[in-house]
C-alpha cells in the first residue's frame, strides 16, 4: 500500500513510487489523504487504479469518493488527454476502459461508519470496505482483543451473502474470520 494519509507523500513523490511499482507485477493499493475530488483525480491520472479512501462515515460520502473516481457518466472525474495512466495519450482505449479497471476501496474508522456499513457497501462502485484497525479502537476507549469484540457487537449482521470484501488488518485467524463474515 502506498499510504499518503500518515506518510508525507506528496503527488510528485507518489508518482514516483507509482513508477518504481509499475515495473513489478504487484498492484498499488493507493491510501489517499483524504476524500478529496482533486488528490483521487490526480493519482488516477498518474496511473494508480486502486484507490483507499479514508474516513468515509457514511453512504453519500462514499458516493462522492465513487464519482470523483469515475469518467461520466458514471462520475464526474475531469478529462485529460495527456497523463501517465493513458501513457501519455498512446492508449487510445483508456478512455473507455478506465471507469472499468479503477477500483474504490472506503476505510470505516469510527463507530457510526461500522453502523452505516451495510448503506456504504450498497454504494454502486465501492468495490471494498477496508476497516480501520486503530481510530475506531481509540474512538470506543477500548484497545485490543477487547476492541474486536465491541467492533463485531456494534456491527451490523448482513444477511446472505456479502456483495462488497470486507478487510482490515488481519493480525489474528479470528480477526480474519470474522472479516471474512462480516
């Protein structure tokens, strides 16, 4: 993960790292400072294609970070020609493919985004929640193993199958678990 909201990462230095990365065969998970219209246009066009939004507290909010991800009409990011994720206007399918090949992912980090879960993954376009391991503990006064379970109570049930991946850091096989049913 590349992280530009705990790291002084700026989007010139992110474009470099987006370089160094592109010659591997690993996928750049993108963490964005924060739900902002120009920050996810501008690591799009420097070809990151899987951003993490953080902080994201409740549906509409999601549909924001969704729509500033997507061309129209689907959304309402800007049009360059010329950029690093169109190879500087050698792709001629970029345009086309984009809204396709970009995934959203939306970190809840507090007791209310956990509640609005199920509305937040029902967001056409989020492609995956992403669970903040530490701002929801701090906000809930409670740290550790004691931390998880307070999660998992105050957490929705869903009911059937999940539509959207649900992750956080996994440090323990029950964390994974319960990740893998939320």
């Amino acid at each position: 993960m590349l992280d530009l909201e705990h790291v002084p990462v700026d989007a010139p230095q992110a474009i470099e790292h987006l370089r160094a990365i592109g010659n591997t065969k690993a996928a750049p998970v993108v963490r964005l400072p924060w739900n902002d219209l120009v920050w996810i246009k501008r690591i799009l066009d420097a070809g990151g294609q899987t951003i993490m939004v953080p902080f994201v507290q409740n549906a509409e909010e999601a549909k924001r970070a969704v729509a500033a991800a997507r061309y129209a009409p689907e959304g309402i990011r800007g049009v360059a020609a010329v950029h690093r994720a169109s190879q500087y206007g050698a792709d001629a399918t970029y345009l086309r493919n984009a809204n396709a090949q970009t995934y959203v992912i939306v970190q809840l980090e507090t007791p209310e985004a956990v509640a609005a879960a199920p509305e937040i993954a029902a967001v056409k376009g989020v492609d995956a929640l992403f669970l903040g391991p530490g701002i929801s503990r701090r906000r809930w006064g409670i740290w550790g193993r004691s931390a998880m379970r307070r999660c998992r109570r105050k957490s929705p049930r869903r009911r059937g199958r999940r539509s959207r991946p649900a992750s956080r850091l996994a440090l323990s096989g029950r964390t994974r678990r319960w990740c893998k049913n939320f």
